[in-house]
C-alpha cells in the first residue's frame, strides 16, 4: 500500500505541476471493512519489481453503482497500462455487480481531469458519457473576516471522543442527497475522518443550535496548506449563511496553523448550491473533472 500510495502521490505532483500527496489514502482504505482488497484492487510491476500503476473498483452497496479508479504513474504512460486496467475494471465491477442483490443495471463511474483529453476519448469510444463535473478550488489565506453567527448558533471546536457520533449522524442526514451517496457506519466514518493521513480534529468546527448540531466543517492537513474535507449544514438550519462562517472559520483556523492555501473538492451540481458558498468566499476553481459513467451490461 505505501509503494501504491506513492503512484498517486506522483499523478498528483504531475497534474499540479508541485509536490503533492493525493488526497486519498489507500492505507486507510484498505482498513476499510468494505472493501475486498484481493478481488478490487490491483497494481502493475515493472521487471524490477517496482509499481508502475494502480487501480481499484469501490461498489456501492446498493449493487447499482460502482466507481472505478486507475493511475498511471507519469513515467510509465503511453505503454496502453491504463486501457489494460479498464478492461479489468470494468469485467471485475460487471462480477461484483452480479453478486449483488442490485436490481437496476448497474453504472460504472470514472472521473477525467481536462488535463487528459486522450483518456476522456478512450473513456467515450467504450461508451462512458459525462453525467457529473466536479472541482477542486483553492484560496490563497491572506487575513480572512470573521465569520458572522446567525442569532442562536454558537460555534465550538471538535470534542474527540464527545462529539464523535453527533457529527457523524449529521454527516449522514446533510449528505444523504449528495451524488453517490453512501451511507457509512460509524467506525467506517471515523476511519476516514478520524484515522487516515492528515486527519487533525483540532481543524474541525461544529456550529450547535442548543444541543442540535446545525452544520459543522471538518478539516486536514494537507502538503501544501489546509483541505476542508466536509462542510454541511444540516436542512432545518440552511439558509442562514452558517456555510459561509463555518468556511471563514475555517480559514481563520488554517492561517494560525501557518497554511497559505485552503482547498477543497466540491460536486459542481452540488443540491445544495456549495459551490456559490465557496465562490462568495473568494475561493477559485484550480482544476475540473468530468464524471463519466457507462452502463455495464
């Protein structure tokens, strides 16, 4: 898994044109009691035994959807490792989509950067189709406001080991109409928010309503600056500008740690209109991908 993690690490440096770790960490995935890593994921070795890619299929529980991820380490493309893997990616998902009790035929999705047009023409000639786009926005930190508080809502920092599953069942209900939503356990949501690389509850803000957790932002540390992992507010709550100032309090909170960038990723199609929120903030889309997505037959 590290050697795999270093792939991705170096597709990510490549798109960035900087040092830069991924954002996903498969140490933690693999921890994950939801995916089979012997039968959903897979690497390529060069003659000297060294990972030139890696790929890994996630199905969700439903059985109807299945997302499907490949990375070619930059000094290795161009050799036909990212078709190969397609091709294993999509006849392994077709398995796991039969061994599920999924009734609807399942989708296959894939995410493109603009960066690579020759994997979005071979993504299109195998029949894959943009349903989605999502982006990564950047602000550069210099002296952020302060956030302004609806009357009633008193912001707090994350109690590790008190505000666990309060937050995680707000997380649950504020993303449960998110695209590819997948309901999660709650050690499953702590493994990746509590437990994986750069994870830092003292980067973390909960807005409370009483004893109700209206919104909350949950952040990382990142190589180069902070990532707000999750920001949401809960649906009785929205509308009253508590996104807005769990994100500048965020911000205030990465500039005392020293960080100059604050990132994030956002669905560009977000139901709940994120990406204004993040405009208004001054944040900047840095890069786009497209999501692509073929009906598996």
């Amino acid at each position: 898994m590290p050697a795999a993690q270093r792939v991705l690490d170096a597709c990510e440096t490549a798109a960035c044109g900087e040092s830069r770790s991924h954002d996903d960490d498969l140490v933690a995935l693999s921890r994950d009691p939801h995916v089979d890593v012997q039968r959903n994921e897979w690497v390529v070795a060069g003659a000297a035994g060294q990972l030139c890619a890696v790929a890994w299929i996630w199905p969700m529980r439903s059985g109807a959807e299945i997302i499907g991820n490949i990375y070619v380490h930059p000094a290795h493309r161009g050799k036909g490792l990212g078709c190969a893997l397609l091709e294993r990616v999509e006849r392994r998902a077709a398995e796991a989509a039969s061994e599920s009790a999924g009734t609807s035929p399942p989708r296959l999705y894939a995410w493109v950067e603009d960066l690579y047009p020759g994997w979005r023409r071979l993504l299109e000639s195998r029949g894959y189709a943009g349903v989605r786009q999502s982006f990564a926005m950047r602000a550069d930190l210099k002296k952020p406001p302060a956030p302004r508080w609806p009357q009633g809502i008193e912001a707090r920092p994350f109690r590790p080991g008190l505000d666990d599953r309060a937050v995680w069942r707000a997380d649950e209900e504020a993303f449960a109409e998110h695209f590819l939503f997948e309901a999660r356990a709650f050690e499953e949501w702590k493994l990746h928010h509590l437990e994986s690389r750069g994870a830092d509850p003292s980067l973390w803000s909960i807005a409370w309503d009483g004893d109700e957790v209206a919104g909350y932002v949950v952040g990382f540390h990142a190589d180069a600056g902070g990532l707000v992992g999750d920001l949401a507010v809960r649906r009785p709550w929205r509308g009253r500008g508590i996104g807005s100032a769990l994100l500048r309090a965020e911000f205030r909170l990465f500039v005392a740690r020293g960080y100059r960038v604050a990132r994030l990723d956002v669905d560009a199609q977000n139901a709940t209109g994120a990406l204004h929120v993040y405009e208004r903030a001054g944040m900047v889309v840095e890069r786009r991908f497209d999501v692509m997505a073929t009906t598996l037959g």
